[in-house]
C-alpha cells in the first residue's frame, strides 16, 4: 500500500523506472547500487582527453510509452536523436528507426530520472535477511544495516538477481533462464583531430562489432576520442585475459578501421562487460513474488534494448502500485 518502504537495488535504467511509478503512486521508494551512480550500461567515463560513454551506444524507441519517456527527456535536455553517419561492413547504412543518445552523456537521463528519487551508490547489497516487524533487514556484505523495506526489487542482470534471491524462490527459475554475452570495450584518444568518416561503424566478422567516434555524438566535445565494442566471440574467448593483452588486441583492430590515426595513442583504458547483452531473455516483462516479496525486472526480462528496460522497470512498477 501506498506509504510502504520499496527497496530497489540497481540504479540502472529498469530500476529508476520502477522507483519511478512507485513513487508518484505514494510508496517510499530506496534505490541501492553499488556502482559510483546511476547509468548501469549507460556509462560514461570523463578522462584528461574528454568524455567516453563506454557502455550503451544508442537505444530505440517502438512503445508509446517509452516514446513519451523519451519526449520528456528531450525536453529537459537530456536526450537528443543521433542523426549521424552510420556504417556496416564499409557501407553506409540506414538503421531505419531514429537512434537516440544521452546529453551530454550517455548517463544524462539516468541522472535526470535518478534525482527525483532517495538513492544510495558505493553499497553493495548482500542477501536481503528477515528484519523487524516482519520487514527486510538490507545490508552490506560486512553486515552495516542500509535499510528496512517492505518489498525488494532487484533491478540488477540475472546472475546478480541469483545471488540475492534466497534460495527457496520462485524467481530463481526465470533468473536462471537468461543469459549473457559479454564484451571487451576499448577507449582510446589521440592527440591532433582525426575524423575517421564515419561516426559508428559496425562489424559483422572479427574482433570488434562496433567502433564510435564520440566526438559525432550530439552535444560531446570535439577531439580524437574513440570507444570499441569487442565481438560476443571475441570477449568470451578473452573474457578472463590480462587487461593489457586486450588493449593490444583491440588497439590493433582499431588501426585498422581507422588507418589515418598516430601509432601511439594518448590514452588507453578497457573495461570488461560480463552482463552486456542479453543472449536468452527470461520468460515474462518481470519476475514477481507477492508472497515472498522480490521482484526481478530488467532488460533481460524482454530483449536486449535500453527501451526493453525501461518497460520492464515501468510495467512492474504499475504492478507493485496496483498489488501492494
């Protein structure tokens, strides 16, 4: 009932969406996420050489619903359409539906939904244990209480879901049903202004399936700044090598889809996406427990797509605003 503690762990996109409707329903709503802020995939990263939004490249927009989402977010700024020049296999390519982007980072509509809402980054959740008066005792690993809650939400990939789920749950079937493909990600920038001619290109065969040049992203700085996916083979045969050794791999095959840039880049980092895409999707919009008082939601409930996140988180928050 309206006036209920909500605890909803992730602040990715399905999990503000979710605390969203929850708390324009009356609940009182609290987001935990262990990462430094809101985003989950829809990182960005500032560097000395300027921004890199290392995670989600663009997101979609088919249900009315989430389309509304998205006007508002292009109204407040936060949200722009991409209109850039898109490449597949050397040619040009038209993806048919308008891509968007976060402004001035990918992050930017994450933030814009996550300062409405009570949420705590930096805290990693353990399992949700029996609290007072028949509520949720939610800590830390090392036992510091965070909070009590009524209901938990866990807006998190499915491998993490298993983790915090108890053992006995009805959820953990569906969470076991999904699956992931990783990803290897390479962020690089080099001094001087080097226009690669495109501004993604993507890749049917070899080490890389997409190459961004973040500079012909609307609203990013100027500059020689570039973000490279690795394939789902690629990052899965190399998922536990040594950071460097991909470095090398990844900077190699960048040179060769843009042979124009200096030997020696300015800057290298990669970082390693163990949940990045969604190979096998759950069955269900969300995973819902009344009885035991978990719920699962994120994009690998639907699909792969920021927007199957979305409605994810928003759909199960219409349930819980109905439900509880």
């Amino acid at each position: 009932m309206p006036g209920s503690v909500v605890a909803i762990i992730g602040a990715g996109v399905a999990g503000l969406a979710c605390g969203r409707v929850l708390s324009e329903a009356g609940f009182e709503v609290r987001i935990i996420d262990k990462g430094r802020g809101p985003g989950g995939r829809c990182s960005s990263r500032r560097t000395a050489p300027g921004r890199f939004d290392h995670g989600a490249v663009y997101f979609t927009a088919r249900d009315e619903a989430f389309r509304g989402a998205v006007e508002g977010w292009q109204a407040a700024g936060c949200v722009a359409p991409w209109d850039g020049r898109f490449f597949k296999d050397g040619e040009r390519h038209d993806p048919g539906e308008p891509w968007y982007v976060g402004t001035p980072g990918m992050n930017a509509f994450v933030r814009h939904e996550a300062e409405a809402l009570s949420a705590e980054f930096g805290v990693e959740i353990g399992t949700p244990g029996e609290g007072r008066d028949g509520r949720f005792d939610l800590s830390t690993k090392g036992g510091h209480q965070v909070a009590d809650a009524d209901f938990v939400v866990l807006a998190v990939p499915a491998p993490q879901a298993l983790a915090l789920l108890p053992d006995d749950s009805g959820l953990r079937t569906g969470a076991a049903a999904a699956s992931f493909d990783p990803c290897w990600t390479l962020l690089a920038a080099f001094n001087g202004e080097h226009d690669p001619g495109f501004d993604a290109h993507m890749k049917s065969e070899g080490p890389a399936d997409m190459l961004v040049w973040q500079a012909g992203r609307p609203g990013r700085e100027p500059g020689s700044r570039f973000v490279l996916h690795g394939s789902p083979s690629f990052s899965r045969e190399n998922l536990e090598a040594d950071p460097d050794d991909v470095s090398d791999l990844l900077l190699k095959e960048l040179h060769t889809m843009v042979p124009g840039l200096p030997r020696l880049a300015e800057l290298t980092m990669v970082h390693r996406w163990r949940y990045a895409r969604v190979a096998e999707a759950a069955p269900g919009d969300f995973g819902l427990d009344l009885d035991d008082g978990f719920a699962t939601c994120g994009d690998w409930h639907i699909a792969p797509r920021i927007e199957a996140a979305w409605l994810s988180g928003h759909r199960l928050g219409r349930k819980l605003a109905r439900e509880l």
